[in-house]
C-alpha cells in the first residue's frame, strides 16, 4: 500500500540555528482520512505508526533517506492527534543516519522521536 501523506497547507524546507536541515509543515486531519478507518471505530485517532510512516517518507523525499529503519529511539506520544486537529510536524536531520520529529498542535506535543537509519 502507498503511503497517503495528509495534505500540507504548508510544506518546506529550511536550515535552523544549529545548521541542521529541518522539514516544516503544517495540516489539518482531514476526518476521512483512511488511517483513522478502525483505530478506533468510536473514537478515531491517528495511529502511532502513521506518524512514524509520514515522517520516513517526508525525509525520504526530501532528503533521499532509506524508508527503512535500524531502530526507534526515545520515542513519546504525548497526547492523541484527532481528526479535525491542525497538527504542526517539524522534521530535523542530524546526522547522516539520524533524524528527529516534532508533531505539535499549538503549544501541545502530541508525539516525538529519533529515527535511525
């Protein structure tokens, strides 16, 4: 099955203060999302691997990376991401073999985690 990225109202890329390349964007959980589809019939949420999936891909297409992973690292879901949620994701490489990711809604962390290749 392909990946269904959600859609972006704003998507790009830019260098931060530490001079890491960095994937910014910004979406909203459409309500018909397919990944929302029996996690949980009554109370939908996105699923963890999802979140993991979107990020694998984001940085494979940005940044060549391989869509598989060694291990997962420090990984933490703060709170639920629900349809209908505008959801900040923030995607930092750095090191060849290592990114980070930070989604947020607002000033809530919602989930986070080290990826390494």
């Amino acid at each position: 099955m392909k990946t269904q990225l959600p859609e972006f109202s704003s998507l790009s890329e830019r260098v931060n203060d530490a001079d890491n390349a960095e994937i910014v964007g910004s979406f909203r959980l459409s309500e018909d999302c397919i990944y929302l589809q029996g996690h949980f019939p009554s109370a939908p949420i996105l699923p963890g691997v999802t979140q993991l999936d979107w990020v694998v891909q984001l940085a494979s297409q940005h940044w060549s990376t391989p869509v598989s992973i060694q291990r997962v690292e420090v990984l933490k879901f703060n709170d639920m991401i629900l349809p209908g949620a505008d959801v900040d994701l923030v995607i930092q490489r750095k090191r060849k073999d290592c990114i980070t990711f930070n989604y947020k809604k607002g000033d809530t962390a919602l989930s986070s985690g080290r990826l390494v290749f």
